[in-house]
C-alpha cells in the first residue's frame, strides 16, 4: 500500500467487510456514499489511524477519534477531531464547518489531519465500526 493511501473499513450492525483502498478524495466520497445508500446518513462517528515504519525499523502510529454530524446552520457540516495517542499533532482548532453535510466534514477532517506537517509519509486508515 501506497504511503498516504486512504483504507476505508466498511462495517453494518458489527459485521465487518473487507477493507478497500481508497487512494483520492473522490474514491473516498464514493465510499462515503456507499454508507448512505446502506441508511448510515446520520452522526458519523470513526477512528482515524495513521501508521508508517520508522527508519530504525520501528512501527509508528498515531490515532484519532473523529466525530461528524450536520452543523446548526443549514448547509453545513461539523467535525470534531479527538487525538487518541499521545503526541499525535492537532490543527489549531479541533473543531471545523464546512460548506456541505457530515459527509463533507468527515472528509474535511481526515484530509485536515493527513496534511499536518507531524503526519507527512503516514499511510492512512479510517474505521466506520471504532471499538
């Protein structure tokens, strides 16, 4: 797998299926509405991992919780971003809008947290189904 590709888990009332590559935003939208389609348009809520091996060899990772939903104002979506692992690098503000649905601030969210400057090189992994 390509660093910096997208793996997206799918997941129904707990039955996981196989993960598929996602490498683009675009792909990454036709996942996302696969999940309606499966009558999941509501509160998003997933874990978002990162991992990358080390020069030494070492396995690193960082982890977050993300939490999506529609925001107040008509239109728009909202983010929330939780770090789950100590050190993992946070945006200025964990919380964002964007123009859209929880969809978009899902998406808005993951590319937010791969573009921080600690998380250059990681290969990205969200999970539909956090346990």
């Amino acid at each position: 797998m390509a660093h910096g590709a997208l793996v997206v888990h799918y997941a129904t009332k707990g039955q996981k299926k196989h993960p598929e590559e996602v490498t683009s935003s675009a792909e990454y939208v036709i996942s996302i509405n696969f999940r309606e389609r499966m009558g999941c348009n509501q509160m998003i809520t997933a874990t978002f991992k990162l991992t990358r091996t080390a020069d030494d060899g070492a396995e690193m990772f960082r982890k977050y919780y993300l939490v999506a939903d529609f925001a107040d104002v008509r239109g728009q979506g909202k983010a929330s971003i939780i770090p789950l692992s100590v050190g993992a690098p946070m945006p200025d503000d964990e919380h964002l809008t964007v123009k859209g649905g929880e969809n978009e601030a899902l998406i808005a969210a993951t590319d937010l947290i791969k573009g921080l400057p600690g998380n250059a090189g990681f290969a990205a992994k969200i999970d539909f189904d956090p346990s």
